[in-house]
C-alpha cells in the first residue's frame, strides 16, 4: 500500500492502530507466565513500543519534508 502524498490521514491511522496494538499487548504480556513475562513479555511490549516510536518519527519526517 502506498501512501499518496495528498492524504495526510493515513499515517495517523497506522500510528492510531499502533498505539491500540501496544495498549492491547500491555495486559497480555502481564498475563504471562512468571518464567516468560521477564522474557518474552517484556521483549514484546519493547518491539511495539519500538514500533510505535518508528512509525511516530517516519510520520513526522513526512510532515517536515511535505511542508518545505
């Protein structure tokens, strides 16, 4: 999917739905097991919030080079 550059609506649902992913994987990775909530739990919630940050800083990046 390409992001056409006169719909500046897109990047924020992607963001949107990132931020819903992490919020939703908080509680679940809390669900874990004692011996993977240290492991594999913290190691998921990092990975989304990382994901969250990328899509965050791509976005405004589009919105600095869409503005010069």
């Amino acid at each position: 999917m390409s992001i056409s550059p006169g719909n500046r609506e897109e990047p924020a649902v992607v963001v949107t739905k990132a931020y819903d992913l992490v919020l939703w994987l908080l509680p679940k990775a809390e669900s874990f097991s004692r011996s993977y909530r240290f492991s594999v739990g913290e190691r998921v919630v990092a990975h989304g919030i990382d994901l969250l940050l990328a899509l965050v800083e791509a976005r405004d990046g589009r919105n600095r080079v869409a503005k010069r």
